[in-house]
C-alpha cells in the first residue's frame, strides 16, 4: 500500500520550498553588502564629476 499523507500540509511544504528558491534567486540578485553598494555609488558619482566637468558652456 501506499504511504498516507496529509494533502494539506503537503501543499504548504511545496509552497515553502517554491518560496524558499526564490529567495535564493534573490539573494544573488539583488544581495549586496553596504561597502558594496557605497563603492559603486562612489564611482558613479566620481564618473558624473568627470563628464560634468568637460561639458562646454554656452
């Protein structure tokens, strides 16, 4: 005979590990530290400075 399960809390189980992978997608894409995000906003500022800064006038 087959095993008996409950079909509720078979449902919840897929619907945690159907949450439990896309956080992980998230994690990779969107998961940065703060000296991370500190660092490329540095550097975009330092590139607008420097496109700023040869703009002509008129």
């Amino acid at each position: 005979m087959a095993d008996i399960i409950n079909l509720r809390t078979a449902r919840k189980q897929k619907v945690r590990a159907e949450k439990e992978t896309q956080a992980e997608q998230n994690r990779v894409l969107f998961g940065r530290t703060k000296a991370e995000k500190l660092k490329q906003a540095a550097e975009k500022a330092q590139a607008d400075k420097h496109i700023d800064g040869h703009k002509r006038e008129e």
